[in-house]
C-alpha cells in the first residue's frame, strides 16, 4: 500500500456542490477529469463519491474508482481522498494505492456480460447488489459496500495526523 499526497484546484465548497454531506453519487469518470488524471481515468469504469464528516470539524470526501485490471478479469478499488479542517482550514489530499482490506479487487462476474474496459455499468460491476446511483452512508453500508470508503477516511485521516498537517482538535 502507498500514498501519494498531490494537491488540486478542487475547494472545500466545490467538493460539497459535487456531494451532500453523509451521502454517496455515482458519477462517470469523464465528470471527474480536472481532477483525476486521464491515464487513470481510462480504466476507470464509474466513481462513488462519498463525503462524510466528524463532530470536530473535520470535512472528508472519497473517490472511489472501480478500476478494470488483470486483463479485464477484476475490478479494483483504486482511492482518491480528500480532507479538510474547518476549524484550521488545514487541507490534506492524494491517492491510495493497493490499499488493504478484503473486498478492495473481486472477480468480474460471468454475469456481467462483456465490457470494454472503462465502460462497464454499475449493475455490471455489482450484478448482485448494485447501489442507487446516489444515496446516504448507511444505505452504502447495507449493500456491503462501504468498507473501500472507511478504509480510505481512515487511512488518510492517520496520514494527515501524522505529517501534522491536519490538528486533533
């Protein structure tokens, strides 16, 4: 697993027009390009966005791309998150990569049908349990699907304290 700090022309009032607060969207990737490299982007069939936030003033959205890899035999979480201190107006935000729990890549059902890669829908990515294209947190959560968005606030929460960049209030 590795982190990659960078940096974006995205503000904290652009992140919260792209996603209400404790909600998640399904966007296609080409609505994400000033944001997400292009080379990245072309293996990317949908992104979930998903902003949440804590008692303490601390504001966190996640991209989480469902990338094609293996030769189009999986679909891969691949993390993009942002964060913000309100109280500070500290920011921190970059990419995850390989991260760490268990539902992160999972086979391509026979299910789905045949796809180009970048061009997959969500009910082929999920043949099973596709998500509303939008949503709150915790009907993310009774699909199972929430695990990739956890992972990726907690990690880039760690990170950011531990580079002193974001304050424990």
């Amino acid at each position: 697993m590795k982190f990659y700090p960078t940096s974006s022309n995205y503000t904290l009032n652009d992140w919260e027009s792209l996603c209400p607060e404790n909600q998640y969207l399904i966007f296609d990737p080409s609505l994400l390009t000033c944001l997400i490299p292009a080379s990245l982007l072309a293996k990317v069939s949908k992104c979930l966005v998903a902003h949440t936030s804590s008692f303490d003033g601390k504001k966190v959205f996640v991209v989480q791309m469902y990338r094609h890899d293996k030769g189009n035999t999986v679909f891969d979480e691949h993390h993009y998150v942002s964060l913000y201190d309100t109280i500070s107006n500290l920011h921190f935000e970059g990419y995850i990569e390989h991260a760490n729990y268990s539902k992160r890549t999972f086979n391509v059902s026979f299910v789905s049908g045949s796809f180009a890669v970048g061009s997959a829908s969500i009910n082929q990515i999920f043949p099973f349990n596709a998500p509303p294209q939008s949503g709150s947190l915790e009907e993310l959560s009774k699909l199972g699907l929430r695990d990739g968005v956890e992972y990726s606030y907690n990690f880039a929460y760690s990170k950011a304290i531990a580079k002193n960049t974001i304050v424990i209030s």
